[in-house]
C-alpha cells in the first residue's frame, strides 16, 4: 500500500512536466502556423478590388461582365545558383508562394501580369540552372484554369541590352509564350506587352525586330480607333481590333529623371530619391520613350525595375504605374496592384503584404515570453520584491 501511494506521488510531476512541455509545443506551434501561414489571410483578406465606373449608358450588370479583374507584380527576382544561398532562397520563396496562392484564393483575379525580373540569374543561367529556376517558378506560382498568367522580359531574365542574345530571348519566350509586341485581348481590352530590354535604338537585331512589331501593331490598334468619318486609306486592309486605348506593360519605366516626386510609404528612401536615373539601365530613354507613347497613345502604362512604388503623369494625361517588387528581399513591405479594368476605364488599388519586420518582431515577443514562461515554471524567475528583501536581508547581517 505504501509502495502504491509512493509511486503515485512520484508520478504526479512527471505529468506536471509532459503538461508543461505540451503548451509549450502548442505555443510554438500557434505562433509559428499565424507567422508563417495564417497572416497572409490576415492581411490580404483586407484587400478589396476597387470599383470602375462603365459610363452613364451601362448598368452595374454590363459593368460586371465587361470588367477584368487583374492582379500586377513585378520583380520576383527567384535566387540563382550563383549568388542565392539555400536559406535566403527557402524564406522567400516560402513568403512569395504563400502570398501568392493566399491572393489567388481570396482574390479569384481573371489575370495576373508579371512585369518582368522573374529571376534573378536568368542573363547567367546555364540551361540546367534554367530549368531549375523554371521548376521552381511553376511550383510557387501555380494557378487554377479559371486565371491566366502572363509574364513579360525583364533585364535579369535575358540579360541587359550588352548581355542579351537571341538564345536567352527565345528560352524566356518559350517559357512564357511571351513575345515583344504582342496584343492580349481580353474582354474588349488591349494589353501591349513590350520587351523594354530591346528599346536601345542601337540598330541591333533583335532591337530591329522588336521595334519592327511595335510599329506594326501600332498600326493595326491605331486603324482600329479611326473615327468613321475620318476613314484612313491606309486602314482598309488592316485587321480590325477592339477600339479600346491600349495599356502598356513592361519592365522598364518610361525615361523619367528620378524618384524625386514619388511619395507613399513604399516608394524610394530619401537617399535613393536623389539618385539621378541613368537612361538605358534605370529607366527607358528620352527617345524610346517618346516612341512608346506616339506610337500607341496608351491609356495606361505599367512598369517594374526599380523595386519602389511611383506615379507619374506622361504629356499631362498618361498615368504610369511603377510596381514595387514583390520580394521581402527588395522591401519590408512588398506589395502589388489590383486592377478593375474595362475597355474604357479603370480603376487600381494597392495591396500590401505582411511587414517582414512585424513578422520579426512577433517572433521576437513569443520568443521573450517563452523564456520567462520557462523561468516561471522552474521557479527560477526571482519575483523583484522578493530580491529586494534578499538585499535588505544581507545588508543588515
């Protein structure tokens, strides 16, 4: 009887111990899961697609069918063999999956346009680094039948101007189905996808080419918006398109000569903002600049490159976008845009991801609250009112 009453005392604070372990495994585990799965639900779930406005002859009804919902982000930047270490590759690719699948799944958009800088190596990948990163891609940014995926060149993917050649070019192109000078027609809408890496105006064959397709389409959308009063002989035997101005995508920004006039809380620190911008590499230049927009006077422009939000206003009239980079590795507090587009307006809202430094600083306060939780458990957390008696004790012996 007495061996029995023994062992029982002796296994109560063995259960007390497993007790203990077993919050704390759930405490690690709930801040873990809400870190690193949960808070992207948390903070894209704020996110609303904004409203456009059809015209005074269209009901809400017409407006719901004619619109696309689009989703825009640019500079993904996906870490090579070369420069990416496996830690900095698991984390971030980690953050872009989970934020982009958590978006596709609360947003439901028609399309998502990446505007170029998909990887980060891509100008130096030798074709089995390529597939890799084109693996990887596919895993993290895989989307449903119901959303189209549409990706446009950047300078990391085919190299600058000096580094691109027509091997690297047709590798992105046959990934991506992408082409300089391509029409996507969705709904009534005209997207124009540019191969900015191929405006250098130097005469080089593929800067020939992609101008080449540029002109032509110009042609066609501009034949398209004659007014039929003003028939244009030229025209008559031009394949017809949606009369709808069209909206540039690509990944350099038009030639602007800083970030001097851009404001928000993700655009360029007051440090990067008095960098003047050098043409050909920061930004388009003048003269491929002025191309663009006679060419196609387009109602939008959207742009990547240089990983910081801005707005600028082209001619007075002509808004271009710049996205910020998508990657935690770029900013603390990536973002992208969420477009309602119809053929004759539209509307864009931004949408922000989780702070990596909120992210840090949870981490942080768990991790400060399980130490003392611990102490407090061990009975080795000395309360201060007790460790002032102590003192007061000791100094009077």
């Amino acid at each position: 009887m007495l061996s029995c009453s023994s062992t029982t005392v002796k296994s109560f604070p063995v259960k007390k111990r497993l007790c203990f372990l077993l919050k704390l495994v759930c405490f690690v585990s709930s801040v873990f899961i809400f870190c690193e799965f949960l808070i992207y639900y948390v903070v894209i779930f704020q996110c609303q697609w904004p409203e456009v406005k059809g015209g005074t002859h269209m009901s809400k009804k017409d407006i719901s069918t004619s619109v696309i919902k689009a989703i825009i982000l640019a500079d993904t930047h996906l870490l090579g063999e070369i420069k990416g270490h496996w830690l900095d590759k698991l984390r971030r690719e980690w953050q872009m999956e989970r934020s982009f699948q958590t978006a596709l799944w609360l947003l439901q958009p028609d399309i998502v346009f990446i505007l170029g800088d998909v990887f980060d190596e891509g100008k130096w990948s030798s074709p089995q680094a390529w597939a890799n990163d084109v693996r990887r891609f596919r895993k993290m940014f895989k989307y449903p039948v119901s959303t189209e995926l549409v990706v446009v060149a950047g300078n990391h993917d085919i190299g600058f101007h000096y580094e691109m050649t027509a091997y690297k070019v047709n590798r992105f192109e046959k990934v991506f189905n992408f082409t300089s000078g391509k029409l996507l027609t969705r709904k009534g809408i005209n997207f124009v996808l540019v191969n900015s890496v191929a405006l250098e105006g130097d005469g080089c064959a593929i800067c020939q080419s992609s101008e080449a397709k540029l002109v032509a389409l110009s042609h066609k959308l501009n034949c398209s918006q004659q007014k039929p009063n003003h028939p244009n002989q030229r025209c008559d035997d031009v394949e017809k398109l949606p009369a709808s101005e069209p909206i540039l995508l690509q990944h350099y920004p038009l030639y602007r000569k800083s970030d001097a006039e851009c404001s928000g809380e993700d655009s360029a620190s007051p440090e990067e903002k008095s960098i003047p911008f050098r043409e050909k590499y920061d930004v388009l230049s003048r003269e491929a600049s002025q191309k663009l927009l006679w060419w196609f006077r387009p109602r939008l422009i959207l742009s990547g490159h240089t990983h910081s939000a801005c707005e600028v206003l082209h001619a007075g009239k002509i808004p271009e976008i710049s996205v910020p980079s998508f990657s935690w590795r770029n900013r603390n507090n990536p973002s992208f845009i969420m477009g309602s587009i119809t053929p004759t307006d539209f509307s864009l809202q931004k949408c922000f991801l989780p702070y990596e430094s909120r992210v840090f600083t949870i981490y942080c306060a768990a991790g400060a609250l399980l130490v003392i939780l611990i102490l407090a458990h061990f009975q080795l957390l000395t309360s201060p009112f007790y460790f002032a008696q102590r003192l007061i004790s000791k100094r009077k012996a």
